[in-house]
C-alpha cells in the first residue's frame, strides 16, 4: 500500500503529467456534454456560409453555413472513440502475442515474431488505405477495428522482450514448478509487473489511433456517415477554406488533435517519471 | 553478420510475398467489382446483349476469365514484367507509367525531410538533454510539434506563410505556366512550391527524433559506464561523445519504423498541396474508385518502405560493431 501512495504522491507533483491530464479531461469533457449543448446539428445548414466566429456561432460556420462548433464536438467524440477502441484494441493485441511469445519461446516466438515483422514492415496507412477503400459502409467503430488491427506490432514487440526477462525470474520458475497453467502465469505473475508500462503503451496506441484516424479521414476514407474532426479538414481543404480565408473550419479541428494528442505525451513521459525513479528530474 | 542478413532478407522476402498477396486478394474479396463499377459508369447502354459483351471484353482485357488460382499466377507474372494493368480514370494510360510520372515528386520530398529531420533532430535532442532549462522550454514544444497531424502543419504553414503573408504558393508542384525541365527557372520555381510541403514533414519529424535523442542520451549517461568515467574525472564532453555514439543506433532502427510512418505524413501532405505525388494519386484513385490504380500505389509504396528498411539494415551492420562481429547474434 506503502508503494502505491509513493506513486500517487509523485503523480501529482508531476507537472507534465498533471498538465497532460487536465487538458485530456477537458476535451473529453466536451466530448461527451458537447453535443447535448450545441443548438444545431452537425450537418444541418445553420446559418449564413463562411461566417468568422461570432457569439450565435462561436466556432463559425462552414462554407455552406453549417455550425463548425457542433461539427467540432461531434468529431471530438468520435476522435476519443477510435482512441479508446482502437488504442485498447491495438494493446490488446499487442500484449497478448507479445505474451504469448515471450513466454513460449521456441517455434511459437519465431512464428508470432515473424508475423510482427512482416506486418511492422508493411506501412498500416497503406494497409488500411486498401481495406478501407473496399468496405462500402465504413463507421467510426470499423475504423477503429480497422486502425487497432494494424498498429499493434511494435507493442507486442516491446511486451516480447519485457516477457523475457520477467520470465527468468524466481517467482515465475517456482509458479511453473508448482503446475500453474500458462495462461495463469502470465496473468498472476508476469502481467501485474507490467501494468505500468501497459498503461503507457495504451496512452501512446490512443494517441496513435487519433492520428491514424485523422489521415485516414483526410484521404477519403472515413465515416461513410457522421463526422469525425478529420472529415471536417478534409472538406476544408477540398473547398479551398483556407484561400478563401476560412480559416476556423480546418485550423480549429487540428488544433485540438495536436492538443489531445500532445496531452496524451505528457501523460506518458509524467508516467515514465513516476514509475521510473531514474527519470525524475533532479 | 551473414546470418543478421539473411535473417533480414527472408523476412524482406516474406513481407514482400504477404503484401502482394494482399494487394492481390482483398479487392477480389471485397463485395461489388471493378468491372461492375466501370459498368455502372458507362453511360446508358441501348441493350442488354452491348452489355454483356463489354463485360465479357472487360474480363478479359483485365484477366479474370481465368480461375481465381490462375489469376494469382497471372498477376505476380504481369507484375515482373511491370505491368500493374490500366488505370480505369486515366485509360488507357497504364498504371506504372502514371506511378513512375509521379515517384520522383514524392522521393525530392520524403528523402530529403527524413535524412535532415533525422540529422538536426538528434544533435537537437543530444544537446538539450540534461539541461535543466533546455528541458522545461524546450521540451513541451517538441511534444507538442510531435503530436500534430502533419496535414494539419500543411494546412497552418499553407495559411499563414502561404495565404496571409503570400511567400510560398500552397498548391502544385511548379506553377501551371510551365513545363518541368532542367532550367533554372523551372527549378527554382519547383523549388517555390516545394517549400511547404517539405517543411510540414520535415518540422513534425524533426520533433520525434529531437525527443527520442534525448531520451537515450539520459539513459546512456545514467549508465555504469558512464559513472565509472564520471568518477574517474573525464571531461563531460567526452562522456557525453560516448553517450552519442550509443545512443544514435536505436536512433538508426527508428527510421526504419519512421519510414513506415512517413508513408502517412507525405500522402497527407501532398493532399493539402495538391502536390503530383503517388499520395495525391492514390486519393485521387480512392475518389474515383480506381481499383488498378490503388493496387498499384499500393504496391510501389511497399516495395519502396522494403527498400529503404533494407537500406537501413545494411548501413547498421557497419555502424553497430556488435553485429559486424557478431556469431550468430540474435539479429532482432
């Protein structure tokens, strides 16, 4: 109990991490109340088109006079949903061949290593330009299948070689001795010894899966239906926003990725500070 | 280091197999077909008997009046010998021709933006760590550079340096007016245009790379040999010399990984530009669901990230003195 108060006490005196951390609730924050607030929905015509931002649209409007504030909390949400789903998928994955490879060693280590090679060699935007561009309905949640199928290589690489070492210690010899069963040691012995750094690789795959949903959007292969903060630069971009100085429909949906995004590595490098006593500033 | 190789080569090889196969299987696999679609786009046809026979021309100018099999032979074939079939938008112009029209754009680039991020970033990153300063300043605005969409830097260098103070045009990648050649002015004014889109790569990398540096270099100089020297009295700079030369070779297994993610960054990047790149292609085919096309882009891209990881993997062996001499090795 000593340890975890430890923890806490430097979580938060970790400035990088707290920052990180108000930033992120604030905009999940606003994702979730975001849309029962907006007056209009996303994708009606809600006023004039191309207006600067004023007190009945606080974002603007869009070229043809949508609300660019409810296209933006919209796409918010959907942003934090490919996070969570793809991110959590992608750690899964990644974990559990890493795991399993690890542990195993051997023929099954060599074969679930190849396949990691080969599928971290293949660029996932490439992967998931040409299964993307042939599913005919495409929905935030497939996306996010989609995106956490194809970015969790390197986590299952990295979960590989932490496998390794942990595996030689004692406590897991005398658990192997005793008859425990694979899966029981990798869940009561090996998985709890790596649940910090579990943690951190789920915040980076969230930050990823944000990104990777983002170019996806942008090329033309997003949600069929709905918006997302990457269809809103997309259609900026195609209707020339920004010679036409509207600036507020693509500047503002970047601006809170790269702030989403960029709390989300504070978050990461506050954690790496918090468990990894060398890292602490001095 | 033999072994090292030819461990790398035959998962290159693998890698190579499974990523044709892909490219080859998942549009035949996916529901409705590009016959169908090209069918669909062909205006009213007067019966139904012009139709079939279109079809049946179709088929078998694209290859598919042959078994599935024979078709995966087929295709691998055709593929050897350069031939990616016909662009559907841009028929009957082939799909190679058009790719290889595009390829010296992306690689002017891509190249450039990695090997200079790459460099600038890690004697960045090397600087600034450890200093108490640097790190509180420096660092959040790294972060923070890392973690934005490269289209979204396109689309604020475009607005700012482009639209409002007018420096760099925003769209092309040499002005309408003019033939590419090998003059100066074409050059120049390719160079005008190129601007912009290099920087949006260049800047968001050169984040990755400056906070990654910096974070080997801490954990180098926490290293024992780097207290045994520090104890022995050595001078920083030579700790901190030593520190770089440890420190740079995961630094050179990251731009393999960062080759891959580039791919991302530079088909964005050439969207928001307009810039004639295989990214701008490859949207261009997606919007117009140009099947021949995307397989095409798709596979000059693999082959691409392949060529340079194995670029990579070769340079390696002469920086890494482990693996030079290595017996075996684990090769990872």
């Amino acid at each position: 109990m000593k340890k975890k108060n430890e923890f806490l006490y430097f979580a938060f005196r970790n400035k990088k991490l707290v920052i990180g951390f108000v930033i992120f609730v604030f905009f999940l924050v606003l994702a979730i109340i975001g849309p029962f607030i907006t007056r209009y929905e996303p994708l009606d015509y809600a006023g004039m088109g191309s207006e600067s931002p004023n007190f009945e649209h606080i974002f603007g409007t869009t070229f043809f006079g949508q609300d660019v504030f409810s296209q933006f909390v919209y796409g918010l949400r959907a942003s934090f949903i490919v996070g969570f789903m793809g991110g959590g998928i992608a750690t899964l994955v990644g974990l559990l061949v890493g795991f399993f490879a690890g542990y195993k060693g051997g023929f099954w280590d060599e074969m679930l290593m190849m396949l990691t090679n080969v599928m971290m060699v293949i660029p996932t935007v490439a992967l998931l330009i040409i299964l993307a561009a042939y599913l005919p309905y495409r929905g935030v949640e497939i996306q996010s299948v989609i995106i956490g199928m194809t970015a969790w290589p390197w986590t299952a690489r990295a979960v590989r070689s932490q496998t390794f070492s942990l595996k030689q210690r004692e406590y897991v010899s005398l658990a192997r001795i005793s008859g425990f069963s694979t899966l029981k040691i990798i869940m009561q012995e090996i998985a709890p010894n790596m649940m910090s750094y579990v943690f951190m690789v789920f915040i980076l795959q969230f930050g990823g899966s944000i990104l990777a949903a983002v170019a996806l959007d942008f090329i033309g292969l997003g949600p069929t239906e709905g918006i997302s903060l990457g269809l809103m630069m997309q259609n900026a971009v195609h209707w020339n926003a920004i010679q036409l100085g509207i600036w507020w429909w693509s500047i503002l949906p970047g601006l809170a990725i790269t702030m989403i995004v960029g709390a989300l590595y504070f978050m990461n490098t506050g954690l790496d500070e918090v468990f990894n006593p060398k890292l602490r500033e001095m | 280091m033999g072994k090292y190789l030819r461990r790398k080569i035959l998962i290159y090889l693998i890698t190579f197999f499974v990523a044709v196969t892909l490219d080859w299987f998942i549009p035949r696999m996916m529901p409705g077909n590009p016959i169908d679609s090209i069918l669909a786009r062909v205006a009213k046809m007067p019966s139904q008997e012009q139709v079939q026979i279109l079809r049946s021309h179709l088929m078998k100018s694209f290859g598919m009046d042959v078994p599935i099999f024979e078709q995966y032979i087929n295709f691998w074939g055709a593929m050897f010998k350069g031939d990616l079939g016909v662009s559907i938008n841009y028929f009957p112009k082939p799909v190679t021709e058009i790719i290889k029209d595009a390829l010296p754009f992306d690689l002017l680039l891509t190249v450039p933006a990695l090997l200079l991020s790459w460099v600038i970033g890690n004697k960045f990153g090397a600087f600034a760590a450890r200093k108490k300063r640097m790190d509180n300043w420096v660092l959040p605005i790294w972060y923070i550079i890392s973690a934005m969409p490269y289209l979204w830097l396109g689309i604020l260098l475009s607005w700012t340096l482009g639209v409002n103070m007018d420096l760099f045009p925003v769209a092309g990648a040499y002005s309408f007016s003019r033939e590419p050649s090998f003059s100066w002015e074409f050059i120049i004014d390719y160079l005008h245009h190129w601007v912009l889109p290099f920087l949006s790569l260049f800047i968001v990398q050169l984040g990755g790379w400056a906070i990654g540096m910096r974070n080997m270099i801490i954990y180098e100089l926490e290293a024992d040999y780097s207290r045994y020297m520090e104890t022995m009295g050595m001078p920083q700079k030579l700790i901190r010399r030593y520190a770089y030369k440890n420190a740079i070779l995961p630094q050179v297994t990251g731009l393999a990984i960062q080759v891959g993610l580039l791919v991302t960054g530079a088909l964005t990047t050439e969207i928001v530009f307009s810039y004639p790149g295989i990214g701008y292609l490859l949207n261009q085919a997606i919007l117009r669901q140009d099947y021949f096309l995307v397989q095409g882009c798709f596979l000059f891209i693999i082959i691409g990230v392949l060529l340079a990881n194995f670029a990579i993997d070769i340079i390696y062996v002469f920086i890494d003195p482990r693996v030079r001499h290595s017996v075996g090795g684990d090769g990872a």
